[in-house]
C-alpha cells in the first residue's frame, strides 16, 4: 500500500484481500513493481500484437511500425540502440521509429500554446488570468493524477498530445492504412492508447519486459544483430525519457521563439507533483511552467523496465548527444 502515492491500493476489511479503486488509479505503475509477490501485472497485449504482425502478412496487406520509447537505451540487455532497431524489425516490424521524433513536436507545441497563453492574459484585466500557468501533458499517469487529485488545473494542462500520439499521427498521415505498436516502459500507455481523445492513432503498446520475452522466444540475440541505423530525432526530443529533460528543452525552444517569462520547475514524481500543485492551489508557486512525471527520475524509472538505476539518465544523454541534430 505504501509504494501507492495516490492511496488507490487498500485492503478490504472483511476478507483481508487487497483491492484497487480505480476512482483513484492513474496507473503509474508502482504497484507492479514493488509487490513483492508479483500479484499485481499490467495487462499483456502481446498476443493480439503477435496477430496484428502475422495477419499483416509480412507487411504486404498493411505495414506495422514500432514507436520505441527513448528510455530504451537505458536497457542493458538489448545492446546498441542500433541493434535493437534491427532486432525488432526481425520480428516483422516494417519501420522504427522514435517516439522522440513527435518529443521534438511536442516542445514546438507547447512553447507556442505557452505563448498564446501569455498573449492572451495580457488582453485580460482579471488579475488571476495575467499569471498563466501551463503543465506538461506527456505523462499520462501525472495528467491522470491532475484530473483526479487536482481538477481545478485541468485547463492548465498543454492540450498537446503526448509524444506518441504525436508520432503516431505523422506515421498514419503519409500510411493511413498503418497499424502502430509504441514500445516502452511506461504501464500508463496502455490506458492512454484507448482514450477517446487518442483518436485510435495507437494500436497496441508492448512493454520493453515484453520486448525482451519476445524476442527470446523468437531466439533472437539483439547483442548479436546488425546495426540499422536511427536519425529520426534530436538532443532535445531524445532526453524526454529523463526527468527535466522536457523543461530542458522547453528552455531551449522558448529562447530560440523570442519567448520571454518561462519559468519550467521539474516534478519528479508524484509526491513533488504533489507539492508544487498544493503551491499552486494556494497561490505560492513560484514557477509557470510544470513538467510532471509519475515516475521518480522520468521515463528511465518505468515500471515495465527492465533495469532502473541511475546509469539510465547518463545513457539517455549520451542518446541524445548522439543524434545528428542537436538543434
């Protein structure tokens, strides 16, 4: 019960069994990965994933392509990012693409509803509007947790879509007919992908534990693959998987727009997410621009990982300080 911030985990009185209100979930995962009996799992997608591959008919009927998760670099087991490319298209994938790709997207997106917001507060002569505030949108759990938790900030949320939905979008304009499975380690996507808003731009989510299973039982030893190589992102998009690294670039784009008055302050999971929008609700927060994370140290933390620790953050720099563009 204590690995659950948001206090959705009990255990029912009269037969002494642990039940989850999911009034309260925003399934972030923690539960998964601190039981200690494995009782709790997320739902596994792979077999329909599986399906989707084999009724595709070796990419003839329709492609399927893999948005992978920046985060993944962080997995030791896979190799290189490279190998792990090749790796997946093994399994029947048409294309890879990165999730960072629609990152890069995402920070344009939200510097510029930003800038609207101060805009249009400056044309207002109510006190309370000519101090915008705006949070990140990325992390389903930490908006999950918002319109839960804090619903009075709900209109602070970037309307943005995630970095996924966002990739997914470009993919399925110039392939319609594409089917679209995001790779991650994030328990969250697989609530996010069937949300109405997603508008079914997402078909499935695989979890990198499950990447790894599936791989295995194909007999596949991505150490041992070839490299294929990937340049669909920059720095900036890149190092979403790590905590700070959207106000990082958020800083970054705001500079380059001309745009003045940003003032990001990094929640590294639920608990300081927690606190500065208790700030916020009193009216003492300092910062206008709030980039919220679930997880404790960004993406690289996810529940469905296989490794967590902090030699995952220096991993994604070193992604990210690899990428072509670092603009």
């Amino acid at each position: 019960r204590l690995s659950c911030k948001v206090k959705a985990l009990s255990i029912r009185a009269e037969d002494d069994k642990a039940v989850i209100d999911n009034e309260k979930c925003i399934s972030c995962g923690a539960c998964v990965v601190s039981c200690p009996f494995g009782a709790i799992t997320d739902r596994s997608l792979v077999l329909d994933i599986i399906d989707m591959l084999k009724q595709s008919e070796e990419n003839t009927k329709y492609r399927v392509y893999a948005v992978i998760a920046p985060a993944i670099v962080g997995q030791c087991r896979f190799g290189r990012i490279e190998q792990v490319v090749t790796a997946i298209k093994k399994l029947g994938f048409h294309q890879v693409v990165e999730a960072a790709l629609g990152a890069d997207i995402t920070l344009y997106t939200e510097a510029r509803e930003f800038q609207h917001k101060v805009n249009h507060s400056s044309n207002q002569t109510i006190t309370q509007s000519s101090n915008p505030v705006m949070t990140t949108s990325c992390c389903p759990a930490f908006v999950r947790f918002v319109e839960t938790n804090f619903p009075e900030f709900k209109d602070a949320i970037s309307t943005s879509p995630s970095p996924m939905i966002t990739t997914a979008r470009l993919i399925k304009h110039s392939d319609p007919t594409a089917k679209i499975v995001f790779i991650g380690p994030c328990a969250a996507k697989k609530f996010e992908y069937t949300l109405e808003k997603t508008q079914g731009m997402i078909d499935s989510v695989m979890s990198f534990e499950e990447l790894q299973a599936f791989l295995d039982a194909r007999g596949i030893d991505t150490t041992q693959c070839e490299d294929t190589f990937l340049d669909n992102a920059s720095f900036y998009g890149r190092i979403f998987a790590k905590s700070g690294g959207i106000a990082q670039g958020v800083a970054h784009v705001a500079e380059k727009l001309g745009l003045e008055g940003v003032k990001p302050v990094v929640m590294n999971g639920i608990e300081q997410c927690r606190q500065h929008l208790a700030l916020l609700r009193a009216k003492k927060e300092t910062a206008n621009f709030l980039e919220g994370i679930a997880c404790d140290g960004g993406c690289v933390g996810g529940p469905l990982s296989i490794t967590r620790s902090p030699k995952n953050v220096f991993d994604v720099d070193k992604y990210g300080e690899s990428a072509t563009e670092q603009d």
